[in-house]
C-alpha cells in the first residue's frame, strides 16, 4: 500500500519489520508475499536497502 502511495521509504520501514516477523515461519501466505515482495524490490536494483530486502526474503524463502 505504501508503495503505491509513493512512499518509498515507508514500503521499506514495512517491509523490513515484515521480513522480521516472517523469519522462522512456513506457510504458503508468507511464500507468497515474499515473492511479491520480491517483485517489488526489483525496481529499486540500485538502492542498496531495496537489495538488502531482497536478499534477507530469499533467505527467509529458503
């Protein structure tokens, strides 16, 4: 939601606290938004945090 706001910044900070939580849980919802989130984030390739988000929900995914 808050990336199609335009926030950036706030999509991250959610993102991040998400990643967070979603450490350690298997479920297919959580799959599926990793891979969403993962989608996302390819558009921001050159923003180091963008790229720090994806490689923690690749890992999470497993």
């Amino acid at each position: 939601m808050r990336l199609r706001q335009g926030d950036v910044d706030g999509a991250m900070a959610t993102w991040r606290s998400f990643l967070d939580c979603a450490d350690g849980i298997r479920s297919v919802k959580v799959r599926a938004a990793l891979q969403d989130m993962r989608v996302r984030l390819r558009r921001y390739d050159g923003v180091p945090e963008a790229q720090e988000l994806r490689e923690q929900a690749t890992r999470i995914a497993g």
